[in-house]
C-alpha cells in the first residue's frame, strides 16, 4: 500500500525546481524575454551610436513612449479577453482634438476640457461592450467600424482649419513637457514601491505556506526585492543626472502598477483572466461575464482617450495626424511584444510598458542611425511577427 502524497510546502527544494522547468518546457517565462530583448536592442545600439543609452537620450525616449504606452495599457485589457479593439488610435486623435477645441476655440476650463474628452472615450467604450454583449458581433468588426466614424468625428470637431494649437504655459503642456519628479519624491516613491512589493511577498509566501502550498524561499524574496531597489535605485540616479523622471512617464508606470494591482489581487482582475481563458466556463462558474467584458472595452476607451490627451500635450497640439492608424498599430503591437498573448487569458499589465519600451527604443535607436520612416516600421513589424510566432509556439506548447 502506498503512503499518502507528501504535501509541497516551502521547504521543498524540489518543488520549485519542478516548476522551473515546467515552466520552461512551456516556454511560460513571463516577462524574462522581453526584459533580454529589450537588453539587446540596448546594447546593440549603444554599440552603433555611443549617445544612445546617454541620461538625455533615455529621459526623452521614456517621455516620448507615455501616451502610447497609457493606450497600449487598454489594449492589453481587451486582449486579455481575447477581444481587439483597433479605434484606440482614432479614440485618442478624438480625445486630443476635443480637448485643443474645447480649451482654445469654446473657452471651456482646460480641465473641463479634458474630462470631456475622457468621458467621450468611456462612451465610446460602453457603446463597444453592449454591441458585443448584445448583438454577439466580432470586436475585429465593430471597432473597424467605429474607428471609421471616430475618425470622421475628429475631423469635424476639428473643423476645417484642421489644427489646433494649445497655449504653452497650459498646465497640461507644462505637466506632458517640463514637468519632472522632485529627486526627493522620486527616492521617496521607489523606497514605498519596495517596502510594498515586499510586504505583498512575503504575505503571499505566508499565506501558500499557511495553506500547506509550494511557496518561494525567504532567500528567493529577498532577492527579488533586493532586485527591484537596486532597478529603481539605478534608473533614478542615472535619469537625475539630466532632467529625472519625467511626471507624464511617472503617471504612466503608477497607471501600470495599479492596473496591475487590479488584474492581480481583485474579484475583477480574476474574472478578466477567466473570461479570457475560457469565458463558457467562466460563465458556468458564475462569472458576470458580460459585465466584465463592458468593462474591460470601457476602461479601454478611456485610457485611449487619456493617451491622446498626453499627447496633445506632448505636442501643445490637435490635427488631423493626431491618432493616426500608426498609433493603434504601436499601441497593439507593444501590448503582444510586451508578453499579451492575442489568443486571451495571459499577459501583465507591465506588458505595456516592456513593449513600448521595445518599440520606442527601435524607433529612437533607427532616429539616431538617421534612418527614416520605412526602416523603423520593418523593424517594429519583424519584431512584432516575431513576438506572434512566440506566442502561437507558447500556446501549442501548454495545449499538448
């Protein structure tokens, strides 16, 4: 007669060698690849053009990356649902031009200006949940749709001059431009980011040690943590040697923590990776699967929106370039790059911002080579056909 199962606690080296390579038969390594190739890209350019990696050149490429990283943000929500949402440019070329009208033609208060424009995104958003909900159509179809009739109202909102200049002492342009993290703040903030993320370990490692599960030693905690002080602590000393942290980057990544924060400890977030997993089953378990998938198509929208009223900043202007189809292609492109995975149910908030990082270092590192246009758009589209073959790969690996 066999003995009961021995139960996996956290004094079980074998445990988590087991996972390790469970993981990587799988090939489920979570952000580790897109950390190397964002590494490489680094290294191959500073190679090629010693400016490239210097404090101003980061500080500008991470301020550059916000806006579209803020609509990048909302296009993993949807993907994690494996839905798509492609008028997330066209939504953010509508919040943009709504806020340069609504502030500089109509006379409304710049902030008045600006939650009309998000309001605007979150409409758009409800309008994308209940035409899916209710009439069961395609997102690919709908928001192919919408991103025709978004398009079309821009350009009328944005009347026949077809531009709009924003006032540059406007506070908007001053938060999206010159704004920057005092160095005491930025210390202040990195140092509560890492007493958080290790009080948030080591309960977790209490809690799966308290129900008798698998859980990581006090040393692999204290390395992780030990890791993530001497990250920020790196960033925020070689950025403070030129202009530090910029405010529109910072409200970026903390937009990133806490959507993450959301998908990983909230009744929501659960209910997002179900659905996206497999949303009958979901739904036989009692998932409101209806009501997570309006929000999700909604809090898409409205980062959309808020990405294209950072970039009117940025720019200290709305036209009719404003929310291109390039942007939405770079939007989705970074949320796949980053980690998401187009098939739902697998991917990180921090997918956003990994793979913009990507995007925005091609893009800048191609820029310094004095490589045009048509160059930078093959790289991104060979890393991002890469970045699908991975993904598909992954996918036929948990499945046999």
């Amino acid at each position: 007669m066999t003995g009961p199962t021995p139960l996996v606690t956290a004094q079980d080296p074998g445990s988590r060698s087991a996972q390790l390579r469970r993981r990587l038969a799988t090939g489920d390594l979570g952000s580790l690849p897109v950390v190397v190739v964002l590494v490489v890209v680094w290294v191959v350019f500073q190679a090629l053009s010693p400016t490239f990696l210097s404090a101003d050149n980061l500080v500008n490429l991470v301020q550059q990356s916000a806006a579209t990283g803020v609509i990048a943000l909302g296009v993993v929500l949807t993907l994690l649902l494996g839905q798509i949402d492609l008028s997330v440019g066209a939504v953010s070329g509508m919040a943009a031009a709504t806020v340069a009208v609504g502030s500089v033609r109509l006379g409304w208060p710049l902030w008045l200006a600006v939650l009309v424009a998000l309001a605007a995104g979150a409409l758009v958003g409800l309008l994308y949940g209940a035409v899916h909900t209710r009439l069961r159509v395609p997102s690919f179809v709908f928001t192919l749709a919408g991103l025709l009739v978004v398009t079309g109202l821009q350009l009328r909102v944005l009347g026949a001059q077809g531009s709009v200049n924003l006032p540059f002492q406007a506070w908007l342009v001053r938060f999206c431009q010159t704004a920057f993290l005092d160095p005491a703040l930025s210390w202040a903030i990195a140092g509560a980011v890492v007493v958080l993320y290790g009080a948030a370990r080591l309960r977790d490692r209490a809690r799966r040690v308290a129900a008798e599960l698998s859980a990581p030693s006090l040393g692999s905690v204290g390395l992780r943590v030990g890791a993530l002080a001497v990250l920020l602590a790196v960033t925020i000393a070689y950025l403070g040697t030129d202009r530090g942290v910029g405010a529109m980057f910072a409200l970026f990544v903390g937009l990133v923590a806490l959507t993450d924060l959301a998908l990983r400890r909230t009744r929501w977030g659960r209910s997002v990776r179900a659905v996206g997993g497999d949303a009958e089953a979901a739904r036989r378990a009692g998932v409101p699967v209806r009501r997570v998938l309006v929000s999700a198509f909604v809090a898409c929208s409205t980062l959309a929106a808020l990405g294209g009223v950072l970039a009117a900043g940025r720019l200290a202007a709305a036209n009719q370039a404003t929310g291109a189809p390039e942007v939405a292609l770079t939007a989705i492109a970074a949320a796949v790059i980053g980690g998401t995975s187009m098939y739902g149910g697998r991917g990180s908030a921090w997918s956003a911002l990994l793979g913009i990082l990507v995007i925005q270092s091609v893009s800048t590192g191609l820029t310094l080579l004095n490589q045009d246009q048509a160059v930078r758009l093959v790289v991104t589209g060979l890393v991002l056909g890469v970045a699908v073959v991975v993904d598909g790969l992954q996918r036929r690996a948990r499945e046999s």
